[in-house]
C-alpha cells in the first residue's frame, strides 16, 4: 500500500486527527505519501478536552494544537473551513464543500461525534446552545451578556463544565440530569452525593432525577425558561445542551460503509472499515471492534496510531481500551478506572466517605484481593497509583490505600512497588519500564527530560506526579548522589534553613553558620551565596522571631547585596539609580512634579519603568539620603526596586473609567501593592490587577496576577516575563476582595517558605512535587494544615511593615554609610562620570582606561565577560 | 553595632611606599562590609575586616568593569581564604593576595593593612 505515489485524505481535524499525522509524520509517512486534510472547522486541531479554560482566559490560539510549521514542514495539504460533502468509494475520490475533489489511496474518518440534543419543543430556539467548539463557545459567552441565568441540560463531564463556564460568565447556573444522580457513567450513587454536595455548595443548583419536557420561549421566540417532567417550571435565560454526544457517521452511511445499530462506522481491530479495506475511521466516529464507540481522547489516540502503524505496514491492533478518567470538574477532582461499578460480580467494595468534605473513594476489590477499579470524588491524589495497580493485587491491604493521611495507619504506597509494565501514562500508553529506562539509560534525571524522552505525562499531564516520584527513586536507586545544599557553607536547602531560622528563632547568620553549616564552613565569614539568602530569610521572619526589622540593623547590614546595603540599585559605573514606590501606579500631579525637581536638581536620567513607576538614574552614593530627604518629604517611600522583594503592582484603569471595566482593578492593585511592599522574598514579586478579561495590566505574565469577573476576581500565578516567558496558571476564580487577600497571604507565603533561593514562581510552580495541584492543595484546600500559621505570618509583615528609607535617614548611624570614601566623606568618586545623549545624561563608558590596573594585557583575551 | 570598646580609639593604616597612612577609625569597620578610601596618589582602596578582626585591604577598582566598586561586594571564605565578591558581576578576590578566583590571570594590587 505503501507506493510512492500514493495519496492518503484525513477527513476531519480534530485532536484524533491531529495525533494520526503526527503519527504519519513520526513514521515518515508524510514524506513517501501526499498527505490532504479536509476540516470542517474554521481553525486547525484544538485541545477540546481543555475547551471550557477558554473561560479562565485563554485563547484559542493557545488551545490550537498545531501549528503552520508542523504542516509546513511535513509537507501537509490542509484545508480549514472545507469539509467533505461525499465520498466515492468507486472512483476512489472524496468531494469537499468547495468543489474541491481529491482522489485517495487510503481515506481515513476522523469526523468526531455532534453533540445530541433531545427532540423537546423549542430545542432550536434563540438562547439555546451546545458546547462542543470554540464557536459554540464564543456565541455562548455573546449571548450571556445579555443573560442572568443559564441552564444546562446534562450532568455528565461535559454538563458539569459547561455550567462551571456559565458561573465563570457569571451567570446563576443550574444543572438538569435526567439520571439520579451527576456523573451517572463515571461515578455511583455515593461519589455521585458527595460530588452533587461540594457542587452545590459553589452555588450552583443541581435538579437529578428530571427530563427536559419543553424550553418555554417568549414572544420574541428567545428562550425564558424551560418545563421540566416533574411538572415544574425553570426560568432561564439560555440552555445549553451537553447531554451526550453521537457519532458523526453520516457521511460513511451515504457512501455504504456499514455503521452500528446505535451508531458509529464499524472497523476491525486494525480500524478498518469492515465494508472497504482502504478506508479506516478513528476516534469518536467509530465503532471499535469491541462493539463501543469511546469518547475519550486517549482511545483515539491509540486508534490513530494504531492506523499509521498499518498504513507502514507495521503490526498495530486496537481491540478495547480503559475508560479511566481523571477530571478536574469545578474544582473538584473526580476519577474512576478500570472496573469502577463492579460489573464483574462476585467482587467486594471497599468504600470511605466523608460527606462533611466531600470525600468518596472507593474500590472495588476481587476475592483473590486483585484491584478491579475504583471511583475517587473530592481527591484524585492516588488515581496515579491505583490505576497502575489496576489488574494486580497490591501489596498493601485496600482500605489503607483510600484512608486519608493521619487516619489510622497512612500509608504512602509509592509507584517503586508497581511492575515495570504497569503503564504508568494511560494517554500515551507508556510503562513504568521504559522510564526507568529513560534515566538509567538515557541519562534523563528531571521530569521535562524524561517527557520529552518518552513522551509520558505530555497530554492530560495527570500521571506527571508520579513521574516525579519514579526519576527520583531510579535515581537515588543508581546512587547518584546530588548535593542539594545551598552552597559550600551550608548543606541544607534554601527551603531547610527557612525551617531552622523560624522553629529555633535563629536571627543571626553567624549563629546559623557556626551551628548548623557545614562542618568546615563554621567560624569562617559564610560567601556570597548564603548570606544574602540567610539575610532575606531573616528579614522575611523577622517579626515572628524577633529580628531587627530593618535590613540594615545590626549583623543584617553585613549581608546585604549591594543593593540592599544601600537601598538602591547599582548600575555599571558604580552609580545607583532610585525608584520610589508608586502603587497601582497611579499618582498625583503634584508628585509627579516633585520627582521632575529632584531629579533636575541633581542632574539624573529618569525612565518610566515596566511596573508604572519612575526611575532615576546616576545618583551616588553620597546623593542618596539627600534625594530621599526630599522624596519621603513629598510624601514618598522606598519602592524596594533594589530588593528580592514585591516590586510594583500594575494595574490598568479599571472600572472608574473604562467603559469594559467590571471591577475597580486601581484600587485593588493600591491595596495589594502596600499590603506586600516591603516583604522579602527568594526572588523579586512582581503583580499586576486587571480590571477585566481583556487583561490590558498584562496580570497572566506575574507572579500573582488578578484579573476582575464580573463575579469578583480570578487569580493567577507563577506567570513570567523575561527570557523564560510562562503563563501564570489560575489559581482560584470569582474570589470576595477578602477571599482574594488571604489566599495570596498563603501563596506567597508557602512561597517564601518553599522556594530555593532565586527561583521565582514560575520556576518554583514547575519544580516542587505536585506542582499547580499540590500548591492549590495546600493554599486553597489546607490540605497540610498550615494556612493558619501563613497568615499570621503575613500579618505580622503586614503590622510591623516601615518605610526603609524614612527610618534609615533618622538612624545617623546608618546614614554615616552613604559616603564615597570613608576618608573623604564630601569627596565623590571621581570614576563616577556622565556624558550627555538625547537631552539626558548617560555613564562615561571609558572607564576601562582609566586608573590602575594590574593585568591590562592579559585581560584582552577575556573580553567576552 | 557590635563594638568592643578597647577597639574604638584605633586606627586603620594602610602601607604606601613610604609610609603608613591613616584611613578611618577601627571601628567604623563593620565584619563582612567594606569602606573605600582615597589614597593621596588619586587611587581608591576598598578596606575590610572578618569576624576574627583581621584586616585586608584591596584596590577598589573592579577591573571587569572599570567601576569603584569592591569595597561594595559580600565577603566570605572560600576553602579557608577570605575573598570579596564583585557586586557586579560577582567575580570573587582573594582578600590577602588580590587573586581572582574566577579567572586565574587577573589579580587586583593588595595592601598591607593594620591597626594602631
């Protein structure tokens, strides 16, 4: 099949599709065949699966799941927009809507499934909508402009996400299931009561045990409410239809091909059409030749590369795949696998509940004591390792494994029991073997390593735990040995020794060292490394265990970086530049004046900054106090631009004046920029607010970033600029202005406590265990029993927070500092020189000529530094 | 500040070709933080002490960069040698022969310090 010439037609680029010609393409099939892609779509191959984070902000471009390279590269005829209308199955040609017609040696069905909605009255109305594209999406989030309250008719997956996108456009949503219960395919009666109880409890209304008799329309035909079979009556603005979905088979039944009584293009277990040995269908579309049509992403995976592989000739089949699931619906993890209703018989249930926190877990359990499957609600935490298990008897007894942590005897069964053909990546099917062999062989030793060398943990991403746990027991299994200390004076990690300074109060560094540094380091002066680090711990804790709280005070000055020391930011020809605090940066004119004096009056360079406020450039040393005399005067304080701490929180106009705004993002940002300035951090903090979902604060690129809904305010975290960009992840949405503030309180906290030394958020999010989850976990859910004492420690920042620079300039002692020459104070530093460019002043670079210099020739050759 | 009293009316003096000249009181000195000093000749010198209250004295020139700078820097120890680090671009001086650590052919001109 396999000739030069010969010419392969997807029809249908969905996710499935997308996964068959990278398939193509891993097998170089794209290069010996013409490869032509019909889409109906106005857009290429999407993650639908992530289709409801449209809601929390992200775009379609960032849910596409290709790219023009990928076609361009692979020589791929893609056309978007142009679906197939036929198939002649007799000429061997496929006809597109556009009149377009192309002949195929191989025709491959990838048309997904149409979402069903029940035949009531009305179903077509004006507000009536299904969720199933980004175009469903964009006309659902038009109309709900318009709209107040909204109603899904489904209580299944997509049910659930459909109404939590509805809340998110704030709407008052309810859920109607015909089913006794939510999830009735995934969960039973019990995970069913325990997730209806946790949904609730956000707010939204849920009606099981209902149909949908008729949507009620008002005179201008537009939806106002809907009948139900109990005979009540829901008023409602807009319905969306999420009750399941339908093979898309419509087109194989005009061509001939034999489709299933309830749907589906029937194939075999190569996925080829048991009516015509070169046509295949995969994904949604197809009946499987275990007589089910999967409507799951990870089956049409296993399919598409199933067909590649026939396609070259290579042995693949697809004979049945596990409907394991791990969700994050509303916030709530639901999971189940393998045989999680115990249709086998002759099997036990071991269950746990715990209604108060919306807990279920069970599993079921066969006589020999071999895990069948289970159902998880409220926490997915093991799912990793249950699902492994799956098939096996564990070797621990079943209840220890779904009792939480604390209860009785927890046991933490690490995936170093499972076999090594457990398949530890269900989406992309790879076992626990070939990891260990990604780090004992191919030298991997960090979780991006080994997914980019097995590919696990690259689509659904909820095996990457476990991933984590598996590198390092392989790795501390091989006796590498890695030395996680700080640096040579001390052999604990940044986050150890935040432990230490705070459980035994230690609030001198050279106690610290002597006590607890390595053993050749004690009594010796510490490096550069740790002592800005220790001094940074110290002054963020210095409240709670009774430190100085000035950096400069005592010991603290003497590990300080330069600039900490002198509270101001040196630049390259050792002049420092000042940035006074401008929250939210909004400020008055008569400040804006007061910074234009001083910085005429003494001759500096002055640049609005990225973070909205004002830099001046070219101060020395001895000019310091003197500017911040007048600054603190005018009403300024430090704006800590020098520390690893909060530097500024922008913001964008907000509500006040924008006519999109729905919140006023100004004054949030004043408030969360003085609640945290001042707070010393492993790294710089950087915020911003915006006062809507158009984000023009750019809050998606922060440490901390919130954006308003119209319900309150979303909150994301661990975003980046820089040269490493990353979009901050959301944390929690539709937040109380004091919802908002205690959780950051506990973020950036657990930050502080957790994060090495220099490592920003971003860094920090994608390194500790668990990531986004774990940190959710612990911030949102309490789930280490902490926040209590995070919060105090906020406020205890919070209530002792002074301005650096107004009690530096009463202290003459520390003042005494801020001189060029210690022999000479009236004396400045003759190196310190400007020439003049574009009206201002800029550093006198020559510097390099001038002064003594002990190893001039030889430094010609180190000219790259 | 942590000041001993017996130390308070010394002074540090630094060795110049011909004589020893005087830079600041003893204790202006703070263990792990340097001062700059102008040198008769026009040359800036960065002088520190350590916690056993020994004294080093280096030209304060960062020859990386041109800038005054390293009496600004941390200190530390490294394998039992104190040294100072660049605060810009972190390059690190042996304090007693003026060696950097970095980069074995450069060296910055060291004095020899005490207190009297």
């Amino acid at each position: 099949m396999s000739t030069d010439t010969s010419t392969i037609v997807l029809i249908g680029h969905g996710m499935v599709g997308q996964r068959f010609l990278e398939a193509l393409a891993e097998r170089g099939l794209t290069g010996t065949h013409r490869v032509v892609v019909l889409c109906e779509e106005p857009r290429p191959a999407y993650d639908r699966v992530q289709l409801t984070s449209y809601f929390s902000g992200r775009t379609p471009e960032e849910l596409s799941l290709t790219d023009a390279a990928f076609v361009e590269e692979h020589g791929i005829e893609l056309y978007v927009g142009d679906p197939a209308v036929a198939v002649d199955r007799e000429a061997r040609e496929v006809t597109a809507r556009s009149g377009l017609v192309v002949g195929y040696d191989v025709l491959v069905l990838a048309t997904g499934s149409y979402p069903f909605v029940p035949p009531v009255p009305n179903k077509d109305a004006e507000g009536c909508f299904v969720y199933r594209t980004i175009e469903d999406l964009l006309a659902i989030e038009e109309y709900a402009r318009r709209s107040t309250t909204g109603a899904v008719v489904g209580g299944g997956l997509l049910g659930l996400e459909a109404a939590g996108a509805l809340r998110g456009l704030g709407l008052t949503s309810h859920i109607v299931e015909f089913a006794p219960r939510l999830m009735p395919v995934q969960v039973d009666e019990g995970g069913g009561a325990a997730l209806l109880r946790t949904i609730e409890e956000m707010g939204l209304s849920v009606h099981t045990g209902v149909g949908t008799q008729e949507i009620v329309v008002g005179d201008d035909g537009a939806v106002t409410g809907m009948r139900l079979s109990d005979g009540s009556e829901l008023s409602t603005d807009l319905v969306v239809f999420s009750a399941g979905v339908r093979p898309r088979d419509q087109l194989a039944r005009e061509c001939g091909l034999s489709v299933g009584e309830r749907g589906g293009i029937a194939v075999d277990e190569q996925c080829r059409t048991v009516s015509d040995p070169r046509v295949f269908a995969i994904g949604e579309c197809a009946l499987a030749a275990d007589g089910r049509v999967y409507g799951l992403v990870a089956p049409g995976y296993e399919q598409a590369e199933t067909v590649a592989a026939t396609i070259a000739e290579d042995e693949s089949s697809f004979t049945g795949a596990d409907l394991s699931t791990k969700l994050k619906l509303l916030g709530v993890d639901v999971a189940s696998f393998g045989d999680a209703h115990g249709t086998a018989g002759d099997c036990l249930d071991v269950v746990y509940s715990d209604s108060r926190s919306g807990l279920y877990k069970k599993l079921v359990i066969g006589r020999d004591g071999t895990l069948l499957g289970g159902i998880l609600v409220g926490d997915a935490e093991a799912y990793g390792t249950l699902k492994a298990f799956t098939g096996s008897v564990p070797p621990v007894s079943p209840e220890s494994l779904v009792l939480p942590a604390g209860a009785g005897a927890p046991v933490q069964l690490g995936p170093s029991a499972l076999p090594d053909d457990a398949i530890i990546c269900s989406c992309n099917n790879v076992r626990k073997g070939t990891i260990r062999e990604a780090v004992t062989e191919h030298h991997c030793t960090t979780v991006p390593e080994v997914k980019k060398c097995t590919k696990a943990g690259t689509t659904c991403g909820s095996c990457v735990k476990v991933l984590g746990q598996l590198i390092n027991a392989e790795l501390e299994a091989s006796g590498v040995e890695v030395d996680k200390g700080l640096c040579g004076c001390f052999s604990q990690t940044r986050e150890e020794l935040y432990e230490i300074v705070l459980a035994l109060r230690v609030t001198s560094y050279r106690e610290l060292l002597d006590r607890h540094g390595r053993e050749d380091a004690r009594g010796g002066d510490g490096c550069e490394v740790c002592k800005p680090t220790v001094g940074s711990i110290i002054a963020s804790l210095a409240p709670t265990i009774g430190a100085g709280t000035h950096v400069l005070d005592g010991e603290q000055a003497a590990l300080q970086d330069t600039n900490d020391h002198f509270l101001a930011n040196l630049q390259k020809n050792g002049s420092y530049s000042v940035v006074p605090r401008i929250p939210g940066g909004e400020i008055a004119p008569e400040k804006l004046i007061v910074i234009g004096e001083i910085a005429r009056d003494f001759g500096l360079y002055t640049k609005i900054t990225g973070g909205q406020r004002i830099d001046m450039f070219g101060a020395r040393v001895e000019q310091l106090p003197v500017i911040w005399a007048r600054l603190v005067d005018a009403g300024f304080e430090s704006g800590h631009a020098y520390g690893k701490s909060l530097r500024t929180v922008k913001s964008c106009v907000g509500q006040t004046w924008c006519r999109y705004g729905v919140q006023d993002s100004v004054r949030m940002a004043i408030d969360l920029e003085l609640r945290y300035r001042g707070l010393r951090s492993p790294h710089k903090l950087k915020s911003a607010v915006s006062g809507c979902q158009r984000e023009c604060a750019e809050a998606q690129s922060k440490d901390f970033g919130v954006i308003a809904t119209a319900g309150g305010w979303n909150l994301y975290v661990g975003g980046n600029g820089g040269a490493t960009p990353r979009h901050a992840d959301l944390l929690a949405q539709d937040l109380s202005d004091a919802e908002l503030i205690r959780l950051i309180d506990r973020f950036l906290m657990f930050y502080i406590r957790t994060a090495d030394r220099l490592e920003r958020t971003s860094v920090w999010l994608d390194r500790v265990p668990g990531g986004l989850d774990h940190v959710r976990d612990v911030v949102v859910h309490d789930s280490l029993g902490i926040c209590d004492e995070l919060e105090s420690l906020m406020a205890a920042h919070v209530a002792h927070y002074r301005d650096e620079w107004a009690e530096t300039l009463d202290d003459p002692e520390k003042l005494a500092r801020f001189v060029s020459f210690v022999n000479a104070p009236d004396t400045p530093d003759p190196v310190v020189a400007f020439v003049p460019e574009r009206d201002q002043i800029k550093p006198d670079l020559p510097l390099l000529h001038i002064g003594l210099r002990p190893a001039d020739d030889l430094l010609e050759g180190t000219a790259t530094r | 500040m942590t000041l001993t009293l017996e130390t308070t009316d010394l002074k540090v003096q630094l060795r110049l070709t011909d004589a020893w000249f005087t830079v600041c009181d003893l204790s202006t000195l703070l263990p792990g933080r340097g001062v700059a000093a102008l040198l008769p000749d026009g040359s800036q010198v960065a002088v520190f002490t350590d916690r056993t209250g020994r004294l080093y004295a280096i030209d304060n020139r960062d020859p990386f960069t041109g800038a005054a700078v390293l009496s600004r820097g941390l200190t530390g120890t490294h394998q039992g040698h104190p040294f100072v680090a660049s605060p810009l671009l972190k390059q690190r001086f042996d304090l007693e022969s003026g060696q950097c650590l970095d980069d074995e052919t450069v060296r910055v001109t060291t004095y020899e310090a005490k207190a009297a």
